[in-house]
C-alpha cells in the first residue's frame, strides 16, 4: 500500500514552485503572472507545512510560518491587482508585451 | 516566558508615527497638508533620538525572534537618516504632486519594514519586515498613478519583487526543512554540526538569488534600471538607498550567521557575483543618457562593492559593509536629490539638460561631483576608505576581484566626469540661476558634509562600525 | 609644542581657496591677491623650513603626528627629510609662479584660482606626508582639479582639450588603481608581519622588507606602474605630450613640474624603501625602460612643431634620466635622481609659463608660425632661453649636476647603456635650440611688432624661477647637501636589506 511521505509533498511543491516559475517567465498577461507567483507561493506553503509535520511535529513553526506567508501574499495580491486596474486605465490593456514606455 | 517589550519602542514609535501622520492627513484641510513633511522630519528625528539611546543595548524578545544589538540599532539609524534625507529632498516634489498623507505615511512605514528587517532573529520577522518594506515600496513606486511610465514601473517591479520574494520563500523553506529550526543563530549552530546536503545548497542559492534581487547584483539586476528611472524620483533615491541597505543588513545577518557552516561553498560564487555586478554596473553605466538611469546602473555597480565585504564573512568584512552602506547612503541621496530638484524646475532627466548646471546653481552642482566621486572612490571623499576597507579584508585571497574592483572603479570615473563635463564645461541653455530651497538645500549640504567629512576623518565613523560588527557576533 | 610650521604650509593655499569661495565673482584683482597672499605664504614658510633643516641631525623634522584612523593604524603624520624638502620647496615656488603665469586669465577666474589652490595643496600634502594612507588621500585629490581646468580652461590643437583632459585622468587613474591594490595587499601583508595595523611609511618599510622575494617582486611591479605612469615612464607616457598641450598654462606648470614628480618621489619613497628586493629585480627593467624613455620622447620632441608638445616630450625625456638614476640603487643615483627632478620642475615651469605668454600675445604655438621674437619681447626671450639651456644641461645652470651626477652612476652600473642615455642629451640640445632659433630669433616679423614685452607681475615666474635656476647652478651644494642627508639613511637601509637576503 502506497503510504504518503515528506518526499512526495516536497516533490509535489518542487513541481508546482517549477510551474509557477515558468508561468511568470513566460505568461504574456499580468493576472496570469499574478496567479503564478501565487501558486509559486503555495508551493513554499507546502513545503513548509510538509516539514512542519514531519521535521517538527511538536512545534507550530511551520504552520505559523505558513499563515503569515498566506496573509501577506493576500496583501501583496490586493496591491498587485490595484496597479494592474490602475494601468488598464491608462493603457486599455493588461498585456505586459505592450508596456514598453520602459525598456523591459 | 516574560519578554522586555521596551526592546521593542523604536519600532513602536515609528509605527505609531506612521498612523498619526495618516491620521493627521486624513483630519487636516487640504492647505495644512504641507506641514505633513515637516511632522515627519521631525517625528522621525525623534525616532532617531530613541535610537541613540538604544546603542549598547543588547538583547533579544521573543526567546530570539527580534534581536537588538548595536549591529541593527546601526543599520536603523542609517535607514531614520535616510528616511529624514528623502523627506527633506522630496517636500517640494510631493507638494506639487499632491496626496502627502499616503506618501508621508507609507514613507514611514517602509521604514519601519527595514527596521524590522535589520533585527529579524528568524525567518518569519525577516519575511515580515522584507515584505512590509516591499509593499509600500511598490505603492511609493507607482505614485504617480496617472502617469503611465509611473504605474508601468510599478507593475514591473510588483511581479518581479514577489517573484523574489517567493524564490527566497523557498529557500527559506529548504533550510528549515534541512534544520528544524527558522532562527538564524540556531539555524547556523546546525548547519555548523551536520554535513552538507544538496537541498541545503539549493537553499542557499535560491537565496541568493532572492537577496541579490533586492540588492540589484547582477544578473537579477535587470528590473532596477526601468524601475528607478520610472519611479518618483524621491523615491528612486529611497529604493537605491533604503532598500538596498536594508537586504544588506539582513543579507550579512543570514549568511554570516546562519551559514558560516558552509562559507566554503559559497564564499566563491559571492566572489564571482560581486566581480561581475562591479564590472556590467559600470560598463552599462557608460552610453547612458538619462541621469537616473546612470545612477541605477553605478547603483547596481555600488552593490557589487559591498557584495565583496560579504565574501569573508568575519567581522572586518562586516564592517567594511556597514562602512561603506553608510557613506553609500549620504553620496546616492546627495546625487538623487539634486535630480529631483533639478527636475523640479526643468522637467528633465537627461544629462545633456544638466549643461551649465554650476553656473546655475553653484551648490546642486558641487554636491552632484562630490556625490559621484564618492562613489567613484576618488579621495579624500569617504568612498575611497569605504573601499580601502571592504579590499582589504579579500586582497590576500581574492586578489583578482580587488583588481576587478578597484581598475572598474576608475573606469566609472569615466561616466561621472561626463556628467561634470556637462555641469561645469558647458553653457547653459537657459541660464536662470536656480535657487534652492531650504529642506533642500539642508540635505544637499548635510550631505556633501558627510560625505567630506568622513573621507579626510573617518577615525570616529569606523570606531562606531566596530563596535556594531563585533556585537553582530555576540548573539 | 612648537609652532606647527608644516599644517601652516599646507593649509594657507586651501585656506585661501576657502576665502575665495566668498569673495564676489567679478573682483578679480581680489581673487588674484588673495591667491597670491595664500601661496606666498606658503612658500616663505617652506624657505623658512629648508633652511631650519638641521642636516647634521637628519632624519624626519617638524614632525606632526595624530592618531587618525586607529583600525588601520593611520597617523596624521607630517614631516620632512632631506628627500621631501627640495619637493616641497620646488612645489611652492612653482604654486606661487603659477599664480602670475595665469594672471591674465579672463573667463571664471573666482573658480580657476580656487581648482589651482586645492591642486597646490594636493601635491604639498603627498610631499610632506609621511604616512601612507595619507598620502593616498593627497596623492589622488589632484586628479578631479585638474580635469576640470583642462576642460574649462585648456586649449584644443592637435587633439581637443576634452579628449587630452579625459586622456590624462583615465591614464593617471588607471596606474592607481594597481598601485592601491598594491597598497592594499601591501598593507595587508604588514599587518600579520608588525602584528598591529601601521601605516608609516618607516614601519611599513620594515614590514616590507621581511616579506618574501616572491611577493616583494609583484608587489613593486604594481608600485612601479602606478608610480611609472605617473612619471610618463616610457611606454605609459603618452598622456604627458597630450595632456599639457591641451592643459592651461598654470596646470601644464604644476603638473610638469611637480605633479610629475610625485611618481619619482613615490618610487623611491614607497616602492624602493619598502620593497627593496622587489626593487633589485626589477631595476634593469627600469633602466631599460628610462632609457627606452628618453630616446623615444627625445626624438618624439624632434618631430614637434607645437611649442608645448615639444617640452612636453622633453618632460618625458627627461624623466626617463630619472628613471635611470633610481634603477641604479645607489647614493649617487639616488641624490641624482631627487636634484634632477628639482632641476627639471623649475626649468619645465619656467618653460611653460614663458610659453603661456607667448601663446597669449601672438595666440599660436605653432613654431614655423614664428619668429625673431626676441626682437619684440627680449625678456620673453631671455626666460625662454634660460630654460632651454637648463634643458639641455648648460653648466652654470641647475640641471647640469644632477645630470651629471646620473651619468657617472648610470655609467657605474650599466655600462653600455648608459651610452644612449647620454646621447639622448645631444638630441634635447638640437631640438631645443631649434625651437628656441626658431620662435626667438631671425629677422623679426611686422605681425609681430605691436607685442608688448612681459611685465609687472608677469615678470614674477621669470625672476623666481629664473633666480633658482642660476643659484641652484652656481651653489648646487645647496641643493645636494640636502637631499643627501635624506638619501644616505634611506640608502643604508637598502643596502642593509640587500645582503642579509644575499645574492637575490
């Protein structure tokens, strides 16, 4: 019987951290690349939850470490979006090809 | 267990400051706003005070979450004086741009995010502090929110900054995974007993990678240009300054004592990353022609130069850094608040618009070359002991990086004397005589003082620095 | 505690610079008089101290000590000895001539005169400075004044005044840039040595000496060309021709005549003192270059038709002699070395500020453009003359000893060579004296007729100058006592490194 260990839950993060790399690199859209760094950061919540569990079963570091990751991410998403509102106002758009007034 | 939370006043005061002056914003008529600038200053003046008072002072809350020593209560007084530079230099420019409640404020608490940063114990104080300085750097960035370059430089510097906040995150991730512990000191008595792993040096790049973000090393350097030259530029100046001199102090906490188990692996690739950040820093510096933009690039060379004092990671290399952050501070918001003002009144960021400048105004002009000799590391301007300092603790070992290091910053004079070539040689289009005003005119001078002053004497500086690095180990 | 003579010496110019900065911009018969009051100051004080010397005793005099940077063991250290002194004098006669050599000078003379000041007392302070850190800190303060009155008040012949003043810094950086790293490991290397940090020269001296042969050889290799390229040693001097012809007539004064020699003194005050085996190794290499140096700028000043290039060249020329003479490790080389660079700091700035006037009053420098001039200005001309036959070693003048004193060391120990050095001198008496028949004399021309000659305060470099260079011809012992008092210890204490390491 398949029994789950800390190597699958590292692994499944690596994955999902290695998706959400790619996307940010190479996703054209603004939100897109919002959404992947989210996923980049659950990733890490993953992991530390995983290790939480399994490193240091009789202490919250990991947990705690995970919720302060959560609500920071959530701000950091409040801002993100506001400017991406802000700059389809301008532009009309939210394709990252298209802001070039800076050399990327 | 009991813990001392008086440890904990300067954080609280600054926080408390931030609310009342975006209180104060909020009650105030529009006409009495101007005065927020002045609340700030002397609020965070205040602050400094209190910080003063901290200097001996060692100790930890929270059984090692938040460390103070005079290691971080010297990093904090360098972030109060930059904070009170950038507001002195920047009162005109937000004046005329309107909304001082938000930028005061958010000002403030970036500030009070490095603070955080500069005596995190452990991981989630140093993710809390990066991110609080991150977010209002992001909204400082895109001030202008109806200017297009403004808000496009925001975007950029939001998708890159979390990407390398979630990089550094996984990292951060590894080594507790590795250790079981996300205190750095306990973190480093680990690492110091078992042997190497492969995920811990995966750990350790993926920080690297992070913090080199924020410090703008090369190659993770590439948002820094359009971010600087698209951002307020009172801000530019308080994002080269604060934010690289925050990742710094918290970079140096990490590594040297959280990973000195390691250093031989990697001692090298700081080495190497500090060598090539000096070297495309002031090589991209050279064919630009808009003044931030020259700054953002001889900033990113500026953060090689302090990488090296990383490379030993003993106490002489980390009072070469603090040295030389701290003069780093006083010539990049010398050399910034002269382009604010300047384009104040002209509106223009190109050097060739800088014609003339000292014959205009004799000061900005003045204050422009000594702030970029500083750097250059011409004596007797402090840059020059700032980098006798930081090469002596590598000559002996990394002798080809103190060639690189010190043939480059000869060669960067070459893009600063075009700059004084512009502002002394040539004849000004339009040859009005600028005159400064005084918050201005106060950060130009405090400045260009310090800047003097700690070249010709640098004795008492360096006995203060010690002090700072040797309680860095005391933890 | 005695009356600080030597911090006086040195503040006076930088003190006056600061009065300047107060003084309103269109004054300019105050800007002037101040200046002149702030190095004449300066320079009655270093005659003051040159003859106090004591040369019996010896050794570092009017000393000044602080402690200034403790971690690195810096001292506040000024003193002179009997190598510095003739530096510091020769810089204060030089500063003060400067100052009526640009007398007429009419754009931005507020901000002319306070860039000439801080650059006088930027090369005062490496001369008097006896601590390494500090002398750094002088040593580089030169640079950016220079750069900005090359821009601002230079002049574009052959190249423009941009590219010569860029040309000149990048190359002067650039050869520090190894020195301090040089320095750096240098010091370093002290530290495990003495156990405490010390930046004296005299404790690095002793550091230095104990390090092994391996590391004294590649240390004085970076020392060499960061001292080398200052000096205009033969093949980093391509700089000098260039940059004084682009440099105003102050500048061109300052940096030939003394600037210049803060290589030499550099060379043998730092590198040799401190790394005396390094120094053995490579001294061929010195003299093979010094020689290379002077027959290559020799003839460069053959093909000039430029006033300013061909002392220019000359310059180069003559500091190749002086290369020579330190190459030679020896008392007599040594003395030679230090009195012909004070010999051809006088005579250099003599010849470039009768060239600044010249230049002034027919605006060319072109000599096929002139003529006959000593007709219309004789007294131009007699300063003319006087520094070309200076030039070319006339006796009875100041550099006929030391270079006299060179060939008979060079001779001694490199034989054969020496032969060129001393045919280099035959080329200088042909193209000076070519150029000075040339502009000076023939038939006078008409365009020319309505010239005055120089005078009032423009007569001042002509009478300083020319008088040290007729004194110092007729009494050289004024001059060779002294810097033989400084070489003789300094030369014990090589010799003395030199055989208890053997035959290295």
């Amino acid at each position: 019987m398949l029994t789950i260990s800390l190597t699958h839950y590292v692994v499944l993060s690596a994955i999902l951290f290695s998706i959400g790399l790619f996307g940010v690199l190479s996703k054209k859209n603004a939100i897109s690349v919002l959404i992947c760094i989210e996923l980049m950061l659950n990733a890490v919540n993953i992991n530390l939850i995983a290790f939480s569990k399994y490193i240091t079963p009789n202490e919250f570091i990991g947990q705690i470490f995970a919720i302060f990751v959560i609500t920071v991410a959530a701000a950091e998403v409040g801002v993100g979006l506001a400017i991406i509102i802000a700059i389809y106002r301008n532009k009309l758009s939210v394709n990252l090809d298209e802001f070039d007034w800076l050399k990327w | 267990m009991p813990f001392d939370t008086s440890l904990l006043s300067i954080e609280m005061l600054t926080a408390a400051l931030g609310l009342a002056v975006l209180i104060l914003g909020i009650i105030s008529p529009a006409s009495a706003k101007k005065g927020l600038g002045w609340i700030t200053v002397i609020g965070l003046l205040g602050v400094s005070g209190a910080a003063i008072g901290f200097w001996g002072t060692q100790g930890s809350v929270y059984s090692g979450m938040y460390l103070v020593d005079n290691y971080a209560t010297f990093w904090k007084l360098t972030f109060l004086v930059a904070a009170v530079l950038v507001v002195l230099g920047s009162m005109r420019y937000v004046d005329n741009l309107g909304g001082q409640t938000e930028y005061y404020s958010t000002l403030i608490f970036a500030t009070l995010g490095m603070m955080v940063m500069a005596s995190a114990g452990d991981f989630i104080t140093l993710f809390m502090g990066l991110e609080l300085m991150t977010i209002s750097f992001i909204i400082l960035v895109c001030f202008r929110k109806n200017e297009s370059k403004s808000v496009e430089a925001g975007i950029k510097y939001i998708l890159l900054a979390s990407m390398s906040s979630a990089v550094l995150l996984y990292g951060l991730s590894l080594i507790y995974g590795l250790t079981g512990s996300i205190n750095i000191y306990e973190v480093g008595r680990i690492v110091a007993m078992n042997p190497v792993s492969p995920a811990l040096i995966l750990g350790v790049v993926m920080l690297l990678a992070g913090f080199g973000f924020k410090i703008s090393a090369v190659p993770f350097h590439m948002w820094s240009p359009d971010v600087y030259e698209g951002a307020p530029t009172p801000v530019t100046a308080f994002l080269a300054v604060g934010s690289k001199a925050a990742s710094l102090a918290i970079l140096l906490r990490v590594f040297v004592a959280a990973l000195p188990g390691i250093w031989e692996h990697w001692a090298m690739v700081v080495a190497i990353l500090a060598g090539v950040t000096i070297i495309v820093g002031n090589l991209v510096a050279i064919p630009q022609d808009n003044i931030k933009r020259l700054l953002a690039y001889s900033s990113i060379a500026q953060a090689g130069y302090i990488l090296v004092g990383l490379v030993t990671a003993t106490e002489a290399g980390i009072k070469g850094v603090m040295f030389y952050a701290f003069l780093y501070v006083f010539a990049t918001l010398g050399a910034f608040t002269v382009a604010t003002y300047f384009y104040n009144i002209t509106g223009s960021d190109k050097i060739k618009d800088y014609a003339g400048l000292s014959q205009r105004s004799p000061l900005m002009a003045v204050v422009m070359l000594v702030a970029m000799l500083s750097m250059a590391g011409i004596p007797p301007l402090a840059g020059f002991v700032g980098k006798f300092y930081l090469f002596t603790t590598i000559v002996d070992n990394y002798l080809w990086l103190a060639f690189i290091g010190l043939i480059m910053s000869m060669v960067s004079v070459y893009y600063y004397l075009r700059v004084a070539l512009v502002m002394y040689r040539d004849e000004p289009a339009d040859s009005t005589p600028i005159k400064v005003s005084s918050p201005v005119a106060i950060t130009l001078v405090v400045t260009m003082l310090v800047t003097l002053i700690i070249g010709v004497y640098p004795g008492p500086l360096s006995e203060v620095v010690n002090a700072a690095a040797h309680s860095f180990f005391l933890q | 505690m005695s009356f600080p003579v030597l911090p006086v010496i040195l503040l006076a110019p930088l003190a006056a610079a600061l009065v300047l900065v107060f003084v309103p911009k269109d004054e300019h018969k105050l800007i002037k008089s101040v200046a002149a009051i702030g190095t004449f100051v300066s320079m009655a004080l270093s005659f003051y101290v040159y003859f106090g010397y004591d040369q019996t005793l010896g050794g570092l005099q009017y000393v000044i000590r602080h402690d200034w940077i403790q971690d690195l063991g810096v001292t506040f250290f000024l003193a002179v000895d009997g190598i510095s002194l003739p530096m510091l004098l020769l810089t204060n006669l030089i500063g003060f001539s400067a100052i009526f050599a640009s007398w007429n000078i009419g754009t931005r003379p507020r901000e002319f005169f306070i860039l000439l000041l801080v650059l006088i007392t930027g090369v005062m302070g490496t001369f008097i400075a006896h601590d390494l850190f500090i002398f750094l800190l002088f040593y580089e303060v030169v640079v950016i004044p220079i750069y900005i009155m090359v821009v601002i008040w230079g002049s574009s012949k052959r190249v423009t005044k941009e590219y010569a003043a860029m040309k000149l810094t990048i190359y002067l950086l650039i050869g520090s840039g190894f020195l301090l790293v040089g320095v750096i490991a240098l010091f370093t290397k002290s530290i495990s040595i003495l156990g405490a940090p010390d930046m004296s020269f005299s404790a690095l001296a002793i550091a230095g000496s104990q390090l092994s042969a391996f590391d004294q050889k590649w240390l004085f290799a970076l020392l060499l060309f960061g001292f080398g390229s200052l000096i205009s040693m033969w093949p980093f001097h391509s700089w000098s021709p260039d940059g004084y012809a682009g440099a105003p007539t102050a500048v061109s004064m300052i940096h030939a005549g003394v600037l210049k020699k803060i290589g030499g003194y550099g060379l043998i005050k730092v590198a040799v003192v401190t790394l005396p085996v390094g120094a053995h190794f490579w001294a061929p290499w010195m003299a093979v270059l010094g020689i290379a140096g002077v027959a290559y700028a020799a003839f460069g000043a053959l093909a000039q038709k430029d006033l300013k290039y061909v002392v220019g060249y000359s310059s180069v020329s003559h500091m190749g002699y002086v290369m020579i003479a330190v190459a030679c490790l020896d008392v007599i080389g040594l003395n030679g070395a230090v009195a012909n660079m004070f010999a051809h700091g006088v005579m250099a700035a003599l010849f470039f500020s009768m060239i600044g006037f010249i230049y002034e009053k027919t605006h060319t420098r072109w000599i096929p453009d002139m003529g006959g001039l000593a007709h219309q200005t004789p007294k131009l001309a007699v300063g003319f003359m006087m520094a070309a036959m200076a030039s070319l070693g006339l006796p009875g003048l100041i550099s006929f000893m030391p270079e006299f004193t060179i060939f008979v060391s060079a001779f001694d120990n490199y034989g054969g060579l020496a032969v060129i050095g001393i045919a280099g001198i035959i080329i200088t008496a042909l193209y000076v004296l070519r150029a000075g028949a040339n502009t000076l004399f023939g038939p006078p021309r008409t365009e020319y007729d309505h010239l005055e000659d120089i005078k009032g305060v423009e007569l001042v470099p002509l009478v300083v100058l020319g008088t040290v260079l007729v004194v110092g011809g007729l009494l050289p012992s004024l001059l060779f006592d002294m810097i033989n008092s400084g070489v003789v210890p300094l030369h014990a204490e090589i010799s003395n490194v030199l055989q208890l390491g053997g035959n290295l």
